[in-house]
C-alpha cells in the first residue's frame, strides 16, 4: 500500500471507478487509510470483494462497500448510481478514474465506440446523475483521470464513434481530451456551488492497461516499460486532488505531479467544451 500520507478523511464518502487495479486501487486504499468510507464501482464482483478484503485486514477500515457497474452499459451506470444512493447520504469526492484503450475498434451494449463510451460518457452520466448529492455534501470535488495524450487529441465531432478510421491512439486521445473539456466545463456550472473539478496527468503507470491492444500491446509494452512509473507514484497526484486542503476551492485545472499545468489549447477552448457538452447529454439523454 502506499505510505504517503494522506489528509485525514475520516467520515467523508469517496466513490471511485477503476479501483480494482492500478492508481485507483493505491488511491481507495490509501483514502481508506486515512478514515473514509471508499466505495468501489467495478465490474468484476470477485476483485471488488477482494479489494474490500484487503482494504479492512490493511487499514482496519471496514465501512468500504463495491458496488457492482460495467461501465460499458449505461443502463449498469444508471442502477450504480442509484444503489450508490440508497445507500449514502453524501459523496465528498467522486473519482472518474477508470479508463482503457483498444486495438480494434469495438462497441459498448448502447452502441458508442468503446473507448469514448467508457472513458468519457459513462462518466459523464454517472457525475451528472450524481450532482445533487455533491452539492448537498459541499465543499466536495470531482477528480478525473486525463492524460497527457489529451495533447495529441482532437475532439472529431463529424466522426466522434470513429465508424470511419479508427486508430486506438486517436481514439485514446480523443476520450482523453474529453476528459479534461469536461472537467473544465463541470468546473464553470459548479461555480458558486463549492464542488470542484479537477483533472490530471498520473504519468505512464506500470499497469493492466496495455491489454486492450492485444498484439500491439505486447509489441509495445516492452517500449513503454522503460518509462513506467509504479501505481504508488501514478496515484499521488489523485490522492492529493481528492483529500490535499492544499486544493480545497482550487477547480477547473490540470495537474501533474501536484502541480497545475497547462492543458492543450483545444482542451481550453469554451465552444468545443459547450459542445462536447451537449453533444454528450443528447447521446446520454435516455439515461439523464
């Protein structure tokens, strides 16, 4: 587990997705650590439990819960939030953490190009459907995994599924330059609200997400493997966005290595952030 101190947490809710494995399993066990309540959004019930398992015999924290969400479905992320709320009566960090990339293009049950689908939309849905409670639990933040691919990415709107050309990379790019419109545009409707939004860079993390490149990533991985970063180091700037009073107010930014940073300028441009919006809630609209 990493040992890097964390604010104390006690009696707040964190819901983090992705907590399975990587930077957000580091990160729900290090906030469990210090006291908070972490539920576990994933889809496989055997890992989920056993991370709850390893959370109460590491930390004596036994307040976590899983709450079980392939976030390839929407109808998955719909229940998820509401069993989420039946549960808990407030929510002070939510963590959009859970991501992947694809070698070949595939789609979600609901019939959006996987990786957009999962990395963005699914999030998007689920912070929506869960933004009442986190005004009501204010000041509360919203922390999303982005990446520094944001910078290679371009928010294709004549092609956002890529039905036509599909390149893992373009597509991985694209979902992450959505990551952080989002972040920023959530962070401009929260103002006044004391819910902030955040995204950052974790660093290439040593991790299972190479897998979904089949071949490629076995090409590759090896490459990539010279640059990995532990899933320790990658989660100390989410653990600091979520429980640092370093960053408490501090919404609509990119950081890296707990410092801001500039993101890319189309990540800053407000017209493809208000569309993205809105292109986003009339894909997701059966689901808001």
């Amino acid at each position: 587990m990493n040992d890097m101190p964390s604010s104390d947490m006690e009696g707040k809710v964190v819901l983090i997705t992705g907590a399975t494995s990587g930077i957000g399993r580091v990160t729900a066990k290090t906030l469990a650590s210090s006291g908070a309540k972490v539920v576990v959004l994933g889809r496989d019930q055997g890992k989920g439990e056993g991370l709850l398992a390893e959370i109460a015999n590491d930390t004596g924290n036994e307040k976590s819960e899983y709450i079980l969400c392939d976030l390839a479905s929407m109808n998955d992320v719909k229940r998820a939030a509401s069993e989420f709320r039946s549960r808990n009566e407030r929510l002070d960090v939510l963590i959009d953490n859970a991501g992947g990339i694809n070698g070949r293009r595939k789609v979600t049950v609901d019939g959006f190009e996987y990786t957009i689908g999962v990395n963005h939309l699914a999030h998007f849905v689920l912070t929506i459907l869960l933004l009442d409670v986190l005004k009501a639990s204010a000041p509360s933040r919203v922390v999303v995994t982005s990446s520094s691919a944001h910078t290679m990415g371009h928010i294709n709107f004549d092609n956002l599924m890529y039905e036509h050309g599909y390149r893992f990379l373009k597509a991985y790019s694209q979902s992450k330059l959505a990551n952080a419109l989002f972040t920023f545009e959530l962070a401009r409707r929260l103002e006044g609200t004391r819910v902030t939004a955040n995204c950052f860079h974790p660093g290439t993390v040593r991790s299972n997400f190479m897998k979904g490149l089949g071949v490629a990533g076995s090409a590759v991985g090896p490459i990539i493997g010279l640059f990995e970063r532990s899933p320790e180091r990658g989660a100390e700037t989410q653990i600091y966005l979520a429980s640092s009073p370093e960053v408490e107010g501090v919404t609509g930014r990119y950081f890296y290595e707990k410092k801001v940073k500039r993101s890319s300028d189309e990540s800053l441009d407000l017209d493809v952030a208000k569309r993205l919006w809105r292109v986003s809630e009339d894909l997701t609209k059966t689901w808001l």
